[in-house]
C-alpha cells in the first residue's frame, strides 16, 4: 500500500471520534450535483475514495448507486463500518486502488483529494473509471468571510507545516488532467450549526496536523479556541453556534 501522509495517519487516527461529531454534513444541492454532474443513479457503482469516517457515503446511497468504499486508515475505515452497515469498505489508497480496471462508472472525494492530488492517483482513478465516468471532488471549506472564522485559521496556521491542504489550490495544478476532460466547478453555501464545543472545537480539533500534535499541544490550541469563543459576542454563552462554509464541488469526465 502507498505511503500515508503522516499528519493524516496519525491525526485521523487519534481523533476519528471528533471528525465525527465535528465535521459537517453536505448541503442538499450535492444531490442534485451527483445526479446531473455525475450521472449517478439506480444501475450505476460509485466509488468514495478516502471515504474517512463515511461523512459523505449517505448522500452517495440515496442516488440509488452501488456504493464502494476505500479508507486507509483503519480508526477511521473502523468508524465508517459501524455507522453504515452494508458498505463494502476495502483498504487501500488512491495509488493502488483495490478494484479491477473499468469497475465503476464514478469516483468521488470528498474532503480528500488535496492528500493524494498527484498524478500516479490519477492515472489510477482513470484506471478503475468506465470510459465516459465522472471523477467528482467536493470540500467544505470554511468561510473565512466571518472574522471569526478568519481567526481560527489564523490559529492553525502556525501548525501547519506545509501539510496538504485544499486551500493551497497545489491540487489543481494536475487539471487539466491528461484522459479527463476540463474540470467543471459549481458552489452551495451550507452552515453547521451545533453546540460550539461540537461544530467549533471538535472541528478543528479534528484537522489532521492539529490533531497529529502532543496533549499539550493540542490543549494549548483548545484553549485559544476557547479563548476566542468567550470574546466573540455571536457565539459567547449561546446554546448553539452556525459555523459557515462554502462546499466546493468539481467534477470531469473521463474520456
């Protein structure tokens, strides 16, 4: 099996527990994105490719597709198995991708792609795809528009060390992908809203190389998170918080 990247390894493994309760679901739109972008419906076999906890795999289900799954991480791949019975989950990588040639009529990513955004996982996911199947990349991206928000990044940033991130936008220099054709891109406002130590503290707990950091660590950057809740009036003392994203979805067809 290729290499893991070590934040992701070893922070999805400590934390698979607080992925789970702080990461987001999906806007509703993403259904109307699989069915008209990815032409997934009754009939089709989809692949969720770095599936993590299963976050994703509901939305895959209720477009009525057979649905495959691949986790390298077992704390995480342990996690999507018992909380979606029926699944086939696999272990692998986007490099060596455990089906035959031709096997599936999509793949998708979701928060995923940016860790293995290098051409030997292309070439793979252009392997296992059906001539005329759709490669589709979706993220939640926090809307640094909310100051906020802004200041939770700024947080982070110090941590983190030149690990693979969506916003780096190093993914998209493999596009246009030789075998695929131009990627297109659509975009679906969605908050989180939830208890702040659940949608605010578990979320960023949960990002990879914050949580890869030692118990010290990772409670000074919980303090500061904390810290920044209790002096922002719109979310200090209130019984529920909405966090804002933007989901970020791409698509492309292979030719």
């Amino acid at each position: 099996m290729a290499e893991i990247h070590q934040a992701a390894a070893e922070g999805y493994t400590a934390k698979a527990e607080a992925y789970i309760r702080g990461r987001p679901e999906y806007p509703a739109e993403v259904q109307d994105w699989l069915r008209d972008d990815l032409a997934l419906k009754a009939g089709k076999t989809v692949l969720d490719l770095g599936a993590g906890t299963g976050k994703f795999l509901p939305h895959l289900s209720a477009t009525g597709a057979l649905v495959i799954a691949v986790e390298p991480v077992p704390a995480m791949r342990a996690q999507l198995i018992e909380r979606n019975p029926g699944i086939e989950a696999k272990p692998g990588t986007a490099e060596q991708i455990p089906l035959p040639d031709g096997a599936v009529d999509a793949i998708v990513c979701a928060q995923a792609f940016h860790w293995f955004a290098n051409s030997a996982a292309l070439a793979e996911i252009h392997r296992v795809l059906k001539l005329g199947g759709a490669l589709g990349l979706i993220w939640n991206v926090r809307d640094e528009s909310v100051a906020w928000v802004a200041a939770l990044t700024r947080i982070m940033a110090p941590y983190e060390a030149g690990t693979p991130r969506y916003h780096t936008k190093e993914w998209r220099r493999l596009f246009p992908a030789e075998g695929f054709g131009p990627l297109r891109e659509r975009h679906f406002p969605y908050a989180h809203t939830g208890p702040a130590e659940q949608v605010i503290l578990d979320r960023i707990l949960s990002v990879s190389f914050i949580a890869a950091l030692p118990p010290a660590g990772q409670n000074g950057v919980a303090a500061q998170i904390q810290a920044l809740i209790a002096a922002t009036p719109e979310l200090a003392g209130n019984g529920e918080v909405t966090f804002p994203y933007d989901t970020a979805a791409f698509s492309c067809t292979k030719l």
